[in-house]
C-alpha cells in the first residue's frame, strides 16, 4: 500500500497556495469559477489538510467548524494524475482521525452526484434530498466519528 504524508499546513502558507492552485484546477476552473480574495481570507479558521506522495502535492481537503460537534469536509480534490491511487480515502480517513482527536463528533459534506460513490463507500450516508450548487447536482451527506 502507498504511503501518504498527510498533514495539517497553514492557511496563507506557501503550502496552501499550492493547494489552491490544485483546487482551482480540479473544481472552479472546469465550471469556470474562480476564487475570490474574500473566499480565501474566510478560510482562516478552517483545518486544511494536505497529502503528498515523494514530495509532490496528491491531494487535498478543508474542514471548516460548524458549532462544537460538527465539521464540515469541503474543497476536496485529488491532481488527476494520483486519481484512484487511494488519495481521497486516505485524505478522509485521516480527516476523520483528526475530528475526533479534536473532540468532533460528525463530519457533514455536501457532494458532488457524481462523488457520492466514493462517499457510500466511506459509510457516510445521504440526508435528504439532491440539490444543485455551483450549478451541478450535489446530497448532503454526514458520518458520525
């Protein structure tokens, strides 16, 4: 099995301007979005998590704080070349590591349709019913930790 080095790395880093390049890449510009500054400067209080394979950035994650129990996992996004490699799992698995060390106690999300596969496998669960955002159809999902 692969190794992975997943770790926690500060918003405004030189670290998470190289995750925002990727998610960029991955999510926005293939709906012809952009990050605004204000989007960026709100994810101060967030947790991002970065994975790297031999150094090079595979994939990433946010979760932002709902209230004391909850966290919401967001923006994740794997470099297409580390797609089906395991990166994603890895990167959720240790999200969920993280939550509960942290005293969380359930991980919301709201997923891509056609993400949502990766996410029945990972025991999260569907909450009502689809939705579209950003305009393409996403569920609400959530995992108790």
């Amino acid at each position: 099995m692969t190794s992975f080095d997943i770790r926690l790395i500060a918003h405004r880093s030189p670290a998470y301007e190289e995750t925002v390049a990727l998610r960029d890449d991955i999510l926005r510009k293939p709906l012809g979005l952009s990050f605004t500054p204000e989007q960026l400067g709100a994810e101060g209080g967030d947790y991002h998590l970065a994975c790297y394979l031999d150094g090079a950035l595979a994939g990433c994650l946010i979760l932002t704080p709902v209230d004391d129990v909850a966290l919401k996992m967001r923006q994740v996004a794997v470099a297409e070349e580390m797609q089906g490699r395991g990166v994603g799992r890895a990167l959720v698995e240790r999200s969920e590591e993280m939550a509960r060390e942290k005293g969380f106690r359930e991980i919301v999300l709201n997923a891509r349709e056609t993400a949502v596969p990766f996410y029945d496998r990972l025991r999260y669960e569907r909450v009502g019913d689809r939705f579209e955002e950003v305009g393409i159809p996403h569920w609400k999902m959530r995992k108790s930790i």
